[in-house]
DNA sequence: GGTCGATAGCTATTGACATTAGCCCAATGG
DNA sequence: CCATTGGGCTAATGTCAATAGCTATCGACC
C-alpha cells in the first residue's frame, strides 16, 4: 500500500478548498480524508484536529487578507485608500467566504501566531487612518468602525441578508464613502479625542 | 411513569436559554432534553428536529428584536432616533447573544411566517429613514449600511474581536453618530439617487 | 545493497449527537 | 368505563471526532 503522501499545507490547502466550496461548518475531517483519499485517522498525523485545521486555516487567511489590502493601499491615501482597501476586503471575502469565515475567530490568548496574523491585518488599517491624522484613541474609533462596516455588510451579504433587489454595489460604496467622509471630520478637531 | 407535561413554547424557552448561556453551537438536542427532565427522541414531539428548533428561536428572537427596535425610536427622530434604536440594538444583542446568532440565518424562501418577521425588524429602520426623507432606494442603501455597521459591531465585539484596552462604548457612538450624518447628507441633495 | 529508526497511514474502538421506528401508557372525552 | 389521542419511552442506525496501537514504507546511514 504506496503512500499518499501528504504534508500539512497540501492537507490544509484542501481544506480551504472545502471550506470555501461548503462552508466552513461544512468542512468535516470525513469529507477532507475522502478528497484526500486517505482515512480519516490518518490526517492526525498532520494536522491537531478539527481545531488545529480551522486554525491553520485561519492563520493562513489572516496573513493572506493583510497582504491583499496592504497592496490595495500602496499609492493612494485617505478616502482613496480606505475605499481602495474596503473594495478589496470585500472582494477577497466574497472569493473565499470559507476561509474569511475561519479568519473571524480571535486568537486563543497566548498563541502568538494568531496574534500575529490578527495584528498584521489591523496594522493595515492603522497605517491608513494615520493619513488621515487620526492616532491613538481616534484611529482605533475608527478602525473599530470600518471594520465593523466591513464585516457586517459581508457577512450579511453572503448570508442572503440583502434581500431587495437594489444595487448592492452601490450601497456598498456609498458606506464607505460615507465612513471616509465621517473619518476626514473626526481629524480636523471637530470632534476629536474629548466627550 | 409521570408525563413531563412539556409544550412546544417550553422546548423553545428552555432551548433559547441554553443558547444564551453556552452559545448557538453549544445548544444541542441531547443537553436540551436533559434540562428538561427528557430522553432525546421525546423532543420530536414538539418541534422538528435541531432545524425546526433553531428557526423557532429565530422567529420569536426576530419578533422580540423588531418590538425592542420600535419600542427605542418611537416618539425620537432623525438622528436621535438612530442612536436610540442602536443602543437598544447592541444591548439587546449583547444581553442575549444565542437568540441573536439564532436570528441571522434568512429566511428560507417560502417560509412565509419568517419571511414576515424579518420584514418586521427592517420596517423599524425603513420608518426611520422616512423621518430624513430617505425612500426608496436611498433608504435601502442607509438600512443597510446601519444593519452591516450594527451587526458587525455586535459581531465583532462579541467575538472578543476589539482586544485594545480602549473604551468600546465610545467606539460605538462615534459610529452611529458618524452613519447618522452621513444619511443626513444623503437627504438634502448632494449626493442623492444618481450615480 | 542491506539494515534500522522514524513515521505515515491503517484498523478498531469509543463517545457525542441527530434522527427514525415502533411501543406503551397516561390523559381526556364521550 | 372504554376508546382514542398523543406524550414519552426504548432500540437502532448513521455521521463525525478522536484515541490507541499496529504495520509497513521511506530515507539515512553503514
């Protein structure tokens, strides 16, 4: 009986294949042996269970969606950057809805590899909104608020939640735009770090 | 051998109850049936299986959601109405996080009953918007950029996803605050209906 | 080329959970 | 008092996760 011949990141990669094809709940060490054609057992051997594969699928998905935005924002700055970036986000969500899905778990405190992955997609953010003269306090309002905007309106979306036949689009930009034009007034001392 | 004298309303209570303890995914027929003095398969009598119960909790959380929604906006307007309706929106989301998850898968197409209290939740929000004079497709965009904002927040704030030690109450004004302007502007002209 | 150790993949087993089939007795109404 | 309804039960099946322990393959090294 030959080998099959898996490593931790084939096993992994398939199961970012699953998860984005059925979903995460979808994703079962079964139906990954099965794709794999190996038995189920035999994926213990390189990966920690179902929660060490969702966690590397997760790490992964982290690294992977700060790269994506750091690159939509590479050139551009303030509401340019922040729609460049928010574009982005949904975009990589909408491709890859399982993996996104992974991505939501926080860290387990102490796992310094998440927290890693999970920093390096805020940094992102942080680096826009310090374009925007936001620092400290206001820029994690700020982050707090796009991301929240961000998550939300994916998640709602791929869940079926927009149910009316309007221009999703459309929508999408005009949030955005919006949270960009509230960011830009939060900068120029109107409201700043005082309530 | 006494009958537990169980009803399809105290399966649902009970299973609401475990769901906010323990979460959604931790609400499985077999701990329901314990808490209920129960074997398993006497549960089928009531409700239809981990679907039937799931979209029972949705129903009546959608239910008590819009009714908490009205309740917060009534007699408020624009801008203080949204922040009303937010606040009780986080807080009921936050004192009853199982009922909440419970009540964001749509509506399977058809289910008449769910499809009306879905609809019921998102009157609240389009009542509102009427008071910026926001219609039709103007007001579908505001909803939904205050659903994915709101729902994203709860979301994330209850995944332990805002880990900086900065104040979240704050955080969450500034973004309904900054949505409320936002909407504001839409309604007087600049930036209406084309694009 | 032969040997040996590490380990990939296997079978077998246990345990949690969902679900269906079919039984029996309790409650209720005539 | 009896008949019907139906609530709760046992038994059984299927899926999935997980652990224990075996075997044989692969690569390193002599």
């Amino acid at each position: 009986m030959p080998r099959a011949g898996l490593t931790e990141t084939r096993v992994v990669e398939e199961g970012e294949r699953i998860a984005d094809e059925v979903g995460l709940s979808g994703l079962t060490l079964a139906a990954l042996a099965e794709r794999l054609g190996v038995r189920q057992p035999s994926l213990y051997k390189h990966v920690a269970g179902t929660d060490g594969l969702r966690r590397s699928i997760a790490l992964r998905a982290k690294t992977e969606l700060a790269g994506v935005l750091r690159r939509a924002t590479v050139g551009r700055a303030r509401g340019d950057a922040i729609s460049s970036m928010a574009w982005a986000y949904r975009a990589w969500a909408t491709e890859h809805p399982g993996r996104y899905a992974a991505a939501q778990r926080a860290p387990v405190p102490g796992d310094l590899e998440d927290e890693r992955a999970s920093a390096d997609v805020v940094q992102v953010a942080f680096d826009v909104m310090a374009g925007y003269d936001l620092r400290d306090d206001d820029a994690v309002d700020a982050i707090r608020g796009l991301r929240a905007a961000l998550h939300g309106f994916v998640t709602l979306e791929a869940a079926g939640g927009f149910g009316l036949p309007v221009d999703i689009n459309r929508s999408f930009d005009r949030l955005v735009v919006g949270l960009a034009t509230a960011f830009a007034e939060w900068s120029d001392g109107s409201g700043g770090g005082d309530r």
